[in-house]
C-alpha cells in the first residue's frame, strides 16, 4: 500500500441515510416508476420515494453477504425508494461515493458480518469497516477510470436491451397464423445431460457446457462462456450433443422459457430444449416467436417437484407460419440487429475484464491514474 494511502473506516467517509428509509408489503406498494431497492438491488417499481440523489446502498442482510454473487454495495441515483435491507450512505462527492463502492467490492467484510442463519451487517457493523483511501482528488480519479468503463458497460447493455425489444415489435407486427406443422416439423429439436460429477476426467476441459443459471444470469442474448466446462470424454458420456453456433437454447425445468443464443458450439445440461430449424432461413422467425410464446409453454409445464415443459410436448405444438418469403425476409432483417448484438457482448465483455483487472490495482496503490487514464480512454 502506498504512503499517500491513509486508514481510516466507512463511517468517517460517510453520511448515513438510513432514517429516510421505508419497507412496503407488495401488497401494499403502488405501481409507478421509482426503483424499489431491497438488499441486492431494485425489486419492484413504485409511485414515490425515499431518497432523492446519488447514493452508495450497501445490503445489510441476505446469503449474499457471504457469497458475494452479486455486489453488495451498488449505486442508486436519482429518486429511489428503500426498504430496510439495503443501508444508504452517502461521501462528499458523487465520484468518491462511486469509489467507496468499488472499494468495498474488493474489501473483505466477513468479519463484520454476524447472524448464520441470516447474515446480518448491521449499521454499526458497516461503520466501523476499516480501509485505506488515497486523497479525495485521487478517489475521484479512480472512480472516473473505472465509471468510464462501467457507464459504456451501461450504455452498451441500453442498446442490447432495445434491438431485443425491436426483434420482438417486428415479430409481432409480422402476420402470421397457426399452421398445421408443429416444432419438430420445422427444427431438429434436442436436449442436454450431466456427465457424472465424481469423475474428474469428465470435468474442467474445453467444452462450454451451459446450465439454467448460466442463461438467467447472462447480460445480453449471446452465451459463449458458462461457469463450468466439460472434457470431450464428458461429452460423450452424457446425454447431450454438442450444438453449433446460433442454437436457441431454452430453459426448460424450473425456469422455463429464458433463452439464450449460442454464441459458440456448446453443450446443455438436462434443463433445456434447444432448437435449430431445419431451414436455415427460418432460424430467426423460430426464435423471435418462441420468445413470444413464453406464456403459452408456461400453461403446458407440469411436475411434482418443480414445474417442467417436456421436450415431447414442445415438439408436438404448432408452429405459428406466414409466407415463405416473409419468413425469410424477417431473418435476413433481424439478422444485422442479432449480429450487433453479439458484437456488442463481446466488446462489453472486454470492457469488464479491463475494469476487473484495473480494480485491484487502483485500490491497491499499486497503479495510479494516469498511468491507466490513456488506456481507458481509447477503450471507451
């Protein structure tokens, strides 16, 4: 650590704001447009608010705290509501706020946290967290390296989020009808599998082998890296192919219908149903309505344990047509919009490992500002 760092802990950079905030019942809130944050971000949309600025929430309660899935400090700016799992602190200065919590996502606080049933970081607990800052010029300093890179994040998953909505307009606004041939009539339509866990050959090899969690935790449309990967020796003794580039891959137990487009070969556990049309032209006509039709796959699941759409049943539905030509002009139209997708994925992943690989080094004093300023400033 650097001799311009200085110790000191959260409750001296802070202002807390915790009184202003206000936990409703859902029965009880009033729809509007204000996010409604709990302890790991917004969970509702409400008519008024708690809080009106730029904040830093920190959860105070929740598994999370522990496992750190998501980040348990995030900024909420703005007029926002709170309920009372979520502390509201607040530094001298948006940017050193917005560098407060990247502090904080690389401080460890286990030995903060009490509760085991319930992790609990309580108020006096998240005050007395002790860390290191440098001066406020170079908080802000930080704090613009690393925003520039997340707000491009942002603003990259703004224009992901609209061509998806653009996608669906266009189907819907396409007339179709109700044909007489059926899913498996116009796409070869397969299923996924698990290689055995205890067999250790199976496992940690080249193959990206996507689970449910993978597609529902997935920021974009294209999944071409998921958190476990098989061995092709894996491969072969579980129940699923592996799928080309462009597969639609559906959940299909538990979580049924988030979707994902493969954005690489892979290979699926048993939780999918994955669709390739048979003519290549109709690919994107099968997508677009699939990702229509997510209600009506959702009155055909059933199960005792968890709710379930049988890859049997699926095949056997009627696939929704119009004229051979709108068909194909519709792919060949929502083609460059998926392909932009795809690219902008990959440039925001890009931008997420510069950010994670910066992150340590800048709060650790170990690489200043401006020696990483020029850097950012052509990525972004």
């Amino acid at each position: 650590m650097s001799d311009r760092w200085r110790r000191t802990t959260v409750g001296d950079l802070t202002d807390n704001f915790n009184f202003a905030r206000r936990p409703i019942k859902s029965s009880s809130r009033v729809a509007g447009l204000t996010p409604y944050y709990g302890a790991s971000g917004i969970v509702d949309r409400v008519s008024g608010h708690t809080h009106n600025g730029d904040f830093l929430l920190v959860s105070e309660d929740g598994e999370n705290l522990r496992s750190r899935s998501t980040p348990i400090a995030f900024m909420a700016r703005g007029k926002i509501w709170v309920n009372n799992h979520a502390h509201v602190v607040q530094c001298g200065s948006f940017e050193e706020t917005r560098f407060l919590q990247y502090l904080l996502s690389v401080t460890d606080v286990t030995g903060y946290i009490t509760g085991s049933a319930q992790p609990k970081l309580s108020r006096t607990a998240l005050d007395s967290i002790a860390v290191c800052v440098p001066c406020p010029a170079e908080q802000r300093g930080i704090a613009e390296v690393l925003g520039a890179l997340d707000d491009k994040i942002a603003a990259n998953r703004t224009v992901i989020d609209a061509a998806d909505r653009v996608v669906a307009a266009m189907f819907l606004g396409t007339p179709h009808t109700v044909s007489e041939s059926t899913f498996a009539d116009l796409a070869e339509i397969g299923g996924g599998g698990t290689p055995k866990t205890k067999v250790e050959e199976y496992w940690c090899g080249g193959v990206q082998w996507a689970t449910p969690t993978d597609v529902t935790g997935l920021q974009g449309l294209w999944l071409s890296q998921t958190s476990r990967m098989i061995t092709d020796a894996g491969l072969e003794s579980c129940s699923s192919r592996l799928y080309p580039m462009r597969s639609i891959l559906m959940t299909s137990r538990a979580t049924i219908g988030a979707f994902a487009i493969a954005g690489c070969d892979i290979a699926v556990n048993q939780g999918f149903i994955v669709v390739n049309a048979r003519d290549d032209r109709l690919h994107w006509w099968l997508y677009a309505q699939m990702r229509s039709r997510v209600p009506e796959f959702l009155s055909y699941a059933n199960g005792a344990t968890f709710m379930e759409l049988s890859r049997g049943r699926f095949k056997s539905l009627p696939v929704w047509t119009a004229d051979e030509a709108t068909m194909v002009e519709f792919g060949h139209r929502v083609d460059p919009l998926l392909r932009r997708v795809q690219a902008t994925q990959a440039e925001n992943e890009r931008l997420a490992g510069t950010r994670d690989a910066l992150l340590p080094l800048l709060m650790s004093g170990r690489v200043r500002v401006k020696d990483v300023a020029r850097e950012v400033e052509e990525l972004v």
